[in-house]
C-alpha cells in the first residue's frame, strides 16, 4: 500500500504557480530525477549481467541459483529505491511480500525468490526505469538549466563582451558574417521574461515526470494487489473476532448481573412464599405478587438482550420496521426515511441496524439534539446510511471513541463511516455498507 504524506497546511500569500519554482517539494523532486540517472544505470547493469549469467550457466547447475542471487540483488536495490522515493518524494510503499521459504536450505531458498512475483517485478523495474530515467534526467536538466539561465541573463551578459568577444547569445550566424545576438535592453529583458515563464513551467513539468516514478515504484516495487488484499482480509478478520469476543462478553455480562440475578431472587422468594403459605397465607400472596413483577422485569430485561443480538422484527419485515422501533425509543424526536427496492443480505441489514441503533444511542447522551433523521437508501451496490441531529457538534473519530470502533467494524466488511461534525452542529454521521443482496 502506498501513502504520500507532507507538511501541514500553511495560508501563504502567494499562488501555487509562484510558489512552485522555491518550494522545498520542487527541489527534493529535481534532486529525485537526477539521482535517477546513476542509479538506474547500475540497476539496469546489474539486473542485466545477473540476469545474462544466470540464464548462461542454465546448462549448468550453478544457472538457478546465479539467477536466484541476481533477482534477490534486484529487491535490495528496490528496498533503496523505496527509501529514496520516501525520502525524496514523499511516498510511502510498502515492502512487498518477503520470500517464504517452505523448508530450509540453498535449494528451498533459491526456489521461493524463482517463485515470488515481487522478484520478477523489481526485475522488470530495473529494465523499464533505466530509458525512463535517461528522459527524465535530460527533460528536467533542459529546463532546468534553461530556465533559470534565461531568467538570469542580465546579471551576465556581460560575460560575453568581456571575455567570449561577442556582444551577447548568438541566436544565428552564417559563413558570410550576418550574426543575430541577443544585446539589445528590449532583447536581454524579453530574454529574461521567457526565462521567468520557463522557470514558472518548470516544476509543473519536474511533478509530470516524478509522478510516473510514483507509479513505477508502487506499482512495481511495493506489494501486489493480492498481497495487499490479504494484509485487509487479516486485518478485518482481527477486527470481527474482537467484535464477536466484545459481543459475547457483553451477552454474558447482561445476563450474569440482570435476567439471571433476578431470576435467582425469584427463586428464593418462591421458595419463601411456598414455606409461609400455610403459615401466614396473606404474607405468601404478597410475596408471589412481588414474584410476578419480578419475573415481568426479568422477560423484559431478556427481550432487550435479544433484541441486543438480534430483534425479531428486523428478521420478519425488514429494515424499515427495525429502525422505527429504534427510533421510538430514542430521547429525541427521530424522523426515518427507509428507500430500499429489495432487502440486502442478513448479515449487512444486521450490522445496518447495530449501526443506526448506536448511532441514536449517541444522539440520546451525547448530543444535546432536539431533533434528529435517519435515512436508508441504495446507491448502485452500496447500501447508504446517514444520521443527522441538530445537536451540539463536536464528535471526532478520534482512537478511543465509540465512532472508532464502528468505524472498526464497518471496515471489517468493506464499509466506510464518514463523520461531519464541526462545533457547534449540526452532526451528520454517513455509513456505507456493500449491499450483497
């Protein structure tokens, strides 16, 4: 995976295209294409005679591994290309998929860097970056030099009358002596305005050449796609085993100090009531009547809890349904708005739901809202969400909060949660899930 990171954001009074020529960006870039050159040719030579060896001596048993130890070369040369593109240009990329070999050994070794695709992809770096970098060094030094040469043309000219016996830059010159100079104040301030305009052009052109080595370096020398994916896919099943561990910890929380705490109570107090009933017959009535609110407080507790893991009427008639009964219970007034052409799979409608359902937990104690809206809706094969409440702003998604780990578990399923809440509201929190239907 690569990022680009950088400075933070500065006001400056002058536009980009002035800026550009002394920025500290542009120069790290130009420096990045002229170190290309003299490194991209010893890459290029050393890929090439590793490669030649190995494929010479393939008559022989030493071809394998020569060719074996050539490619390795390769992905240390690309380890320092990645350093110099961090660096130099800002771009992170991650290490691409180390080799892995099955048992131990020369042979295993020599085995898993023939097999490894990163390998032949740093190959196929070093012999595609070499022309590249030739192109790129002499675009940029042209301008570069050019540029910079144009603009600073009045403060020495007066080199040419003085030590070259020539009264400026010849522009044309001809066997019968008509020569065209530049030496004129009109000519040498005309000369110095396109020198201005090169110079102004010229990193514009540094950038266009260095974001083709951005692609190269990412594209070639980091991590594959797949590799990348199965970096995710382990990542999202870490987050959904330590959501499921979170959930039944939970589950086994609620029951140990609600349902199952009254229902033992219960028990005692029937038990008690059973002793006095012959005794005292009235006291035996109010202890069952006691009994009877007791077990009403234990089916409710029991009802929240399953409707915790799973409520019934979002099984039985959908979305729609699921979220008014949410949004009935929320401390402020809930609008909901439910346009879906079908239901998408369970597994999403489940985490659907969990999700509106924290989210209004959030409006009803965080907030300070009077009033907030639900809306579900498809776009293409995403199912979106978003909530919104005229309350008092200021959320973030910062580590810690409970944004974070819905943030978490969205993720674990290709979901993404994007949160607008400046101070002062109002807050809008969008959530995209895959449909999946």
């Amino acid at each position: 995976m690569a990022t680009e990171y950088g400075s933070e954001r500065r006001e400056h009074f002058l536009p980009a295209a002035l800026r550009a020529p002394l920025e500290g960006r542009t120069w790290r870039e130009f420096g990045y294409l002229l170190l290309s050159l003299p490194i991209s040719i010893v890459f290029f030579t050393f890929a090439v005679a590793g490669v030649s060896l190995g494929a010479g001596l393939l008559i022989t048993f030493l071809g394998i591994p020569v060719l074996a130890a050539g490619l390795a070369g390769c992905r240390g040369l690309g380890a320092m290309e990645r350093a110099r593109a961090r660096g130099l240009l800002g771009l992170e990329v991650g290490n691409p998929e180390p080799i892995r070999a099955r048992k131990g050994g020369l042979m295993s070794w020599v085995g898993a860097v023939l097999k490894s695709g990163a390998s032949w992809r740093h190959l196929l770096y070093a012999l595609l970056h070499f022309p590249w970098a030739i192109f790129a060094f002499v675009v940029s030094v042209t301008f570069w030099v050019n540029a910079w040469a144009l603009l600073t043309y009045p403060l020495w000219h007066w080199t040419f009358p003085r030590y070259l016996d020539q009264p400026g830059i010849s522009l044309y010159g001809d066997s019968d002596g008509n020569q065209l100079y530049i030496d004129t104040p009109f000519e040498i301030g005309s000369t110095a305005a396109v020198g201005l305009v090169l110079v102004l052009v010229t990193p514009w052109v540094i950038r266009a050449l260095v974001s083709f080595d951005r692609v190269m370096v990412t594209g070639l020398l980091g991590p594959s796609t797949l590799a990348t994916r199965v970096v995710e896919l382990e990542s999202d099943r870490g987050v959904v085993v330590d959501t499921a561990a979170a959930d039944l910890r939970r589950i086994e929380r609620d029951l140990h100090d609600g349902a199952q705490a009254r229902l033992v109570a219960l028990a005692m107090d029937l038990g008690l009531a059973k002793e006095k009933l012959a005794e005292d017959p009235d006291a035996a009535a109010r202890m069952v009547d006691e009994a009877h609110g007791e077990v009403k407080v234990a089916l409710q507790e029991l009802r929240d809890l399953a409707r915790g893991i799973h409520p019934a009427v979002l099984t039985d008639r959908g979305l729609d349904a699921a979220l008014s009964a949410v949004a009935s219970r929320c401390t402020v007034p809930v609008t909901v708005e439910v346009d879906l052409p079908s239901r998408p799979a369970p597994a999403i409608e489940g985490i659907a739901y969990f999700t509106v359902s924290e989210l209004l937990q959030n409006v009803s104690k965080h907030a300070q809202a009077s009033r907030a809206t639900v809306d579900v809706w498809r776009s293409q094969d995403r199912l979106m969400l978003q909530v919104t409440d005229n309350g008092r702003g200021g959320a973030d998604l910062s580590a810690g909060s409970g944004l974070a780990g819905l943030a978490e578990r969205l993720d674990a399923v290709d979901g993404i949660l994007a949160l607008d809440s400046p101070a002062g509201g109002p807050t809008t929190v969008t959530a995209e899930l895959p449909w999946r239907g």
